[in-house]
C-alpha cells in the first residue's frame, strides 16, 4: 500500500527568492514546510497481507469463534466490524479514526436524506464525500500541476508542499458510501443501525482489495436474522486454490523474472525482450488482482457473505467495451451508473456520448492514482472505445468481432498490452523508455526463452476463450470427493504451491490505487 502521496519538491531558489516582495520569503519558506504527518503508522504492511502468517494465525481463531456463535448474526456482525478496525489500525490508529468520523458523517447524512427525501441534500453529501477523498489522495497531484501553470505565466509564487498519508482502502470505501447515500434517496435500504453502515464500509475482506460493493447488495446481508452458512466448499477451493496459484506462484514469478529487471532498464533489452516483458506485465496485473480477488472472495464466502464478481475472462475480450464488462467489473458497473448516466450516458446523441465517456474513462484513470500515467491511460482507453463506436457507426456493431473473433481478440489484447505500457510506471521517462526499447526491430535473434514467453502468450490468448467454465467444472468435481480426499487434495495443493513459489510475500498491487 503506498501510504503517503508523494510530494512534490518544492521549486524554490534563493535568487526567486530574493526578487519576491517583502514578506513573500517568509510566507514561501513557511508554506513548503507544511505537512500532515501521521506518528501512529505501522510500517511493514506486509505482515497485515491476506497471505501472511499473520494474518492466518489470527484469521483461524476468529473463524472458529465466529461459528461458535452461528444463531446471533448480531454477534456475528460485532465480531466482524472489530476484526476490520482492528485491521484498519494495524496500519495506523489515525486511520481507524479518520474512516469511523467518515462513517458518522455518511450515517447522518443518509438519515437526513432518507427522511426528508431530498435531491439536494443527497448532492451535497455525495460532492463532500469526493472532496474528501480528492483532498486525501489528489491534492499533491492538484498543487503540482497549479504549480507548473503559475511557472508557466510567470508568476512568482510558491504553493504550499502538504504532505498527506493516504488512509487505506479510501478509494474502496468511498464508493460504497456513495452507493448507500444513493441507496437510502431511492429508498433501496432503510437507514437505520450505523453499525451496518460502519461493518459496510470497512467490511476487511472487500477493503483493501475490492471488490466495490453496493449498499443494496451488502447491507441485506448484514441485517438479516437468519442464521448464515459457510459458502459452497466447491466454489471457496476453487477460489482459494486459484487465487494462490495466480499471486503466489504464477504473478509472483513473472515479476521477479520478466516484469521488474526489463521493464525497470529496457533500453538495456532487446526489443522481443521489452515486449516479452510486456506481455508479462499484461499478466501479472491480471493474476495479482484477480487472483486476491479470488481470495477475498473465497474468505467472505468463509464467513457466510457473498460479493459481487470483479472478473469475467477479460483477456478474452473481442473489443475495448467488451473488456470492461469483463475488466474490474466492479469499477466499470459504478463508473456506469454513478458517473456515466447520470451525465446523460447515451440520450442525447452521439457527440455527448463520446463526451460522457471520455470523462468516464478519464476519472477512471484518476481513480487508480493521482498521477499523469493513470490519466493519460484513461484517455488511452477513452480514445479506443471513441474509435470503436465509429466503427460501429461506419461498419456496424461488432464489425471485426462478427468477421473474424479471434482476430479481434488479438487486436483488442495488443492495444491493452499499450496501455498496460503506460499503466506500469509514473515515471515518464521509464514510460518514454519501453516505447523507444519497443520501437526497434523484433528479431528471431533474441534470447530463447524471451521468444518462448512471446509465443506463449499468443497460443494463450488462442486457447484462453476455451476455458470457459472450468471453475464449475472443478468445483462440482470437489463437491463429489469425500471430505478426506478433499483434506488430502487441498493440502496436495498447498505443498506444490509453496515448492514452486518465489519467496517472500506478494504484494497486491491495487492497494496502490
């Protein structure tokens, strides 16, 4: 989790400063001293990972002591809203805090707005709920760019360098609160005990890694009286099992030998190399997330709730609209009901739609970051499906798809692994520097094992679409194996994970966003 924005240096010299008006010094040198720093901070945030030994030495016991009290799901919900603060000061104190006083604040606001039903109140709320988030994660970001313009006309002016540490799983929670502020105008929830709210926000498995879940779909769960059940045991081996198989062995691999020594230097490469890697960072990025997905998925299902599926086979997307009904599900599906329609969406002809989408696909860029890559791949995408509803104008819907799927597939994953290009490094230059590595000319003559990596990954994205369905298929295979086998199976599978990963911990790279 990167937990404090980074800021920026300030630009001050001592000739601008000596030419400012009087008292303009001490306000400068002043103003770049401001920070908010947070003293309570845990450090090794990788102790508090869903795969470390931490985590499943504590996780064992409050899975038993959960059961144990089965026929109170009021019992249930206090053990689970503690075990997610609980989780939530692991990283900082303050951040325990700041999130409950959030919590207050979307409880009241919600009650006001459900009983008195209005529009304007549920705005209000909704634009102190982005500010609040704007301010905690965009500001550094904000401040740079109002910097460079005050150079760039002139004006000698140095804004304040605050230094803010960026609360854990923010972006995540302030998404739901939105959905329930939203939820409690249309009446879809009653608005009533805030400790459903403040389990809804800070529910462990869904906070730091997602999915975004809806008010509407959780907080039945959370209200309801009857007793829960431990999910289908099929469905939660085919997760764990997936879910450790892609982050600590497949994703994790790929990183340590591809990902991070080409991509970090690639003008040392070759351009099959530069690509190589490229393609390994187009799944990694699918195997981390998905894969910790898979996890708290299947931990959630552990303790008798179900969220909302995130991934839909993406990579096997025969354009850019069809990867993001399968791409981070959760994100696209909000982006769409909370930003998109009600900007207009597609009623009110075609130019507003490509508008609308463009601003919906920038503030998803921005979501992931407050940084001119996520930016600059949100217009990337913006500009992809912009092409791809001309096409579908001049040569009908799903042209190339309806001709020819696999070469639809091809060209829509290709154009990902570009933007994937632009996604992996806030550092321009190292993003300027994959593109010139990449420009060269590929060559058979490159290092076998770069060639094999590319060629793989292209009877991949052949064979990928076939898969289709082998999660049930292995799950309803799991369900007949007598509960010995499925011990000896699961711990099988465990040991031959474990022999074949690298070491250490993988760390879940959405966490960032």
């Amino acid at each position: 989790m990167r937990r404090i924005m980074p800021s920026a240096k300030p630009n001050v010299n001592n000739s601008r400063l000596a030419a400012a008006p009087p008292g303009a010094q001490n306000f400068n040198e002043l103003a770049v001293s401001i920070q908010i720093v947070n003293v309570c901070t845990f450090r090794d945030n990788s102790r508090m990972s869903y795969l470390s030994p931490e985590f499943i030495a504590v996780f064992l016991p409050f899975f038993a002591l959960y059961w144990s009290v089965r026929a109170r799901v009021d019992v249930q919900n206090h053990l689970l809203l503690a075990a997610s603060y609980t989780l939530v000061a692991t990283y900082s104190l303050l951040f325990a805090l700041e999130l409950l006083l959030y919590s207050a604040f979307i409880y009241l606001a919600a009650r006001n707005i459900q009983y008195y039903r209005s529009k304007k109140q549920l705005k209000i709320a909704i634009a102190i709920a982005i500010g609040h988030l704007c301010l905690m994660k965009y500001l550094d970001f904000f401040r740079l760019h109002s910097q460079n313009l005050l150079d760039t006309l002139g004006i000698d002016w140095q804004l304040p360098a605050v230094e803010i540490l960026l609360p854990i799983g923010i972006s995540y929670y302030t998404f739901h609160s939105i959905t329930y502020l939203v939820a409690a105008y249309r009446v879809q929830i009653v608005v009533e005990k805030p400790e459903r709210l403040c389990l809804f926000l800070a529910f462990f498995p869904t906070l730091i890694a997602g999915p975004i879940c809806r008010a509407g779909v959780m907080m039945p769960q959370f209200a309801a009286t009857a007793p829960r059940a431990v999910g289908d045991s099929g469905r939660i081996f085919v997760l764990l099992i997936s879910g450790l198989i892609k982050v600590v062995w497949l994703e994790a691999w790929l990183k340590e030998n591809w990902v991070t020594p080409i991509l970090g230097n690639p003008e040392q490469y070759l351009p099959t190399e530069v690509l190589a890697a490229l393609y390994a960072y187009t799944l990694e990025i699918y195997l981390n997330f998905s894969g910790y997905t898979d996890l708290v998925t299947a931990i959630a299902l552990l303790l008798g709730i179900r969220i909302p599926e995130n991934f839909n086979m993406p990579y096997a997307a025969t354009n850019l609209r069809d990867f993001w009904h399968r791409w981070h599900i959760s994100l696209s599906t909000w982006i769409r009901d909370y930003l998109y329609i009600p900007l207009g969406g597609s009623r009110h002809g075609f130019l507003r739609t490509q508008v609308n989408l463009s601003i919906a696909m920038l503030l998803s860029g921005l979501w992931h970051g407050a940084s001119n890559n996520y930016l600059i791949w949100g217009a990337m995408h913006a500009g992809g499906l912009i092409l791809l509803n001309l096409g579908d104008r001049l040569m009908g819907k799903n042209a190339v798809a309806t001709l020819s799927p696999a070469l639809a597939r091809y060209g829509t994953i290709h154009y990902i692994v570009l933007t994937w290009a632009v996604f992996y490094s806030n550092d321009a230059d190292n993003t300027r520097a994959i593109f010139r590595a990449l420009g060269g000319n590929l060559s058979l003559h490159a290092p076998v094992a770069a060639l094999a990596l590319v060629a793989a990954f292209n009877l991949l994205v052949y064979l990928y679409p076939r898969t289709t369905g082998w999660k049930d298929h292995a799950a309803a295979q799991w369900r007949r194996l007598p509960w010995h086998s499925q011990a000896l199976l699961f711990t099988a599978a465990l040991i031959i994970i474990s022999a074949y990963a690298p070491s250490g911990i993988p760390s879940f790279l959405y966490s960032n966003y």
